[in-house]
C-alpha cells in the first residue's frame, strides 16, 4: 500500500498564456477557450513565462495547477 493522497490530474500542452491575475493565470487551449489555472502556495511554477508564450500544466479536475512551465 502506497501511502499518501492521490487526486485526478489532467495535461495541459501547448496551451498559449495569455495573462496573469492574482491567484490565477488564464490561459487558451486549442480550441481557442479560455481556461483559468488557480495557484497556491504548493504551484510549482516557470517564472520566465511570458503573454503569448506556449505552456505546459499539469492541472488538478477542479482547476488548480500543480506545476506550470514553458512549453518546450
């Protein structure tokens, strides 16, 4: 048995970042839909990230990102 909490994630790819607000970055997928990722203390998080810059996320089903990073 595996110790600890597991929740459901998704990937986040090649997604464009559009804008930073507070505690959450708004981003658009490929479908040209606005998606917001909500930070917290625990967001691993590329702080060379630029409007208009491809991104990478891992993202928990409710919307919070555990990590953010620059798409390579």
């Amino acid at each position: 048995m595996i110790a600890g909490e597991f929740y459901p994630m998704k990937n986040v790819q090649g997604r464009e970042f559009l804008e930073a607000k507070d505690s959450f970055y708004l981003v658009k997928d490929t479908t040209d839909s606005k998606l917001h990722l909500y930070l917290c203390e625990d967001t691993k998080l590329d702080r060379g990230i630029r409007a208009g810059d491809r991104i990478e996320a891992l993202v928990s089903l409710d919307g919070h990102a555990i990590f953010i990073r620059a798409a390579r």
